[in-house]
C-alpha cells in the first residue's frame, strides 16, 4: 500500500459530507492523503424559495467553497434531482467506478437501513451493494477498501460507534465547510426549524449558530466515549470535547485488525 491513502466519502446531498465527516476530512488532508467528496443528487429541492437548476448550481459552487476550505481535492455532484436517487444497477456500477477511479482506500458512507431521507437510505444501499460487487471480484478489483459508516440524522438510533475521531484540531475548518452551505445552514435549515429570524451575520456569530443547532453530531455523547476510549485511551478521550464516529460496515469483505484500522485511520495512532 502507497503512504498516501485515497479516502471518498459517498452522501447523497451536497452538505452532508460537510455536517457528518468534514472533521475527518480536514484530518487525512491535513495528513497529505486524498480526499474526495461525491454525492448522488444535486440537491435541487433544497430551498424554501427556490428549486431547480438555478439553486443546483447555487449548490455546487457552495461545494466547492467548502473543498478550498477542507483541503478536499475533489467534489463531484451527480445530476440528479433531490428526491429521485433509486438503487439500480447503473447507479451501482457508476459508484464502482468513482471507487476504482480514486484507487479508494477507504469509504465513507451512509447506513442503509436508516429511515430519514429516501436519498441518503438509497445512497448507503447503493454503496452497500458497489461493495458486494467489489469484493465478489466482478468489478476486477484488487483492492479492497474499509467501508465505515457515518450516521446521518435517522440512523442515530441503529449505529454504534466503532470508530470515534477526535476533530477538535480541525473544528474550525469543518464548521467553516459547513458554512460555505448558506443555502443550508443559514436558510432551509433554520427556516424548517422556524428559527430563521435567529441567524446571525458575522463569522463569530455564525460560528456560534453553528455549534448551537447544528453540532448533534460532533460534540461527543455517550455512544461516543468507549470507541474514544479504546482508541485514544480514558485520559485523552476524557479531555475530546469534538469526534465523528463511524461504524465498520457488516458488509466489509475482511475483518479488519486494529493495526489495519490504524493504518487506515491514522488519526487513531495515540
């Protein structure tokens, strides 16, 4: 294996990345290792006032923002519409091929099985079922990558954290990647919420907003602190205020050791 590792993360709307891994993220390229973001559909329902082509394209160049923010070398929106993602077999094979194309070491993804939004569901199905494609040989692949999973608001309930990352060094590039998405951070989600008279103007404010409504999934909590404890020890996992967890996916071909996962994962070497 090179020393560089090619990580993708694999969501279903641009945004997601950023809210559930870019912690992890900003990590491996701070480590000089290959990041890239892929998500399924374009987000183009995503708005209150507006939808459509005007808004996809509002939305990749929030992506884009965010990638110069995190480091992540590459950011690619499929063209499909928000709400239209289904698991077929050409979505299946076309995911393959970004894994191979990225000489992907590891993924990063949705589970499956949650039970929020039909497009972040279909998206970890589809991942799921590349995987099975990858390691039955059919894909021609030699390599086989760590798949983990990062629980997006529905699946809160099912995963377990095997892995916890600790991202307080980098918590100020995930929460600016977060707020390249005004779209998001500053209008749907908020105006869903019924907060929206609530959002602020400045960074220090809106840092604060951030960390206020929107950090459920990175300030550590109480499934959080074994996998923090195993990886870091009780005496450094007690001070971690910021992780992102993620679970090894059961349908990883191998059983991963501990010291492939720290390989895989150096930001767990303590």
């Amino acid at each position: 294996m090179s020393n560089i590792l090619n990580v993708i993360v694999i969501a279903a709307h641009p945004d997601e990345p950023e809210e559930y891994a870019a912690g992890t993220a900003a990590l491996y390229a701070e480590l000089g290792h290959r990041v890239k973001f892929l998500t399924l559909t374009n987000g183009d329902i995503g708005h209150y006032n507006y939808k459509g082509p005007e808004l996809a394209k509002r939305r990749h160049g929030e992506a884009l923002l965010a990638a110069e923010r995190l480091g992540v070398q590459e950011y690619t929106i499929w063209d499909i519409s928000d709400g239209w993602l289904v698991p077929s077999l050409e979505n299946r094979d076309k995911v393959v091929a970004h894994i191979r194309e990225w000489d992907a070491d590891v993924v990063i993804t949705f589970h499956g099985n949650g039970g929020g939004h039909f497009d972040n569901r279909n998206a970890g199905r589809i991942v799921r079922e590349a995987a099975e494609h990858i390691a039955s040989g059919a894909a021609e692949d030699s390599k086989q990558p760590l798949f983990l999973l990062m629980p997006d608001f529905s699946a809160r309930s099912i995963y377990k954290a095997d892995l916890a990352i600790d991202i307080t060094s980098v918590l100020e590039k995930k929460l600016l990647g977060c707020d390249a998405h005004a779209s998001q951070f500053y209008e749907l989600a908020p105006w869903q919420k019924r907060i929206d008279h609530l959002v602020p103007e400045g960074w220090e404010q809106r840092r604060a907003f951030i960390l206020k409504y929107w950090s459920d999934f990175f300030v550590v909590s109480e499934e959080m602190v074994p996998a923090l404890e195993r990886w870091y020890g009780k005496d450094k996992a007690s001070a971690i205020k910021y992780a992102e967890p993620f679970e090894i996916a059961d349908y990883n071909p191998k059983q991963w050791t501990e010291e492939e996962l720290r390989t895989l994962v150096p930001m767990l070497q303590n």
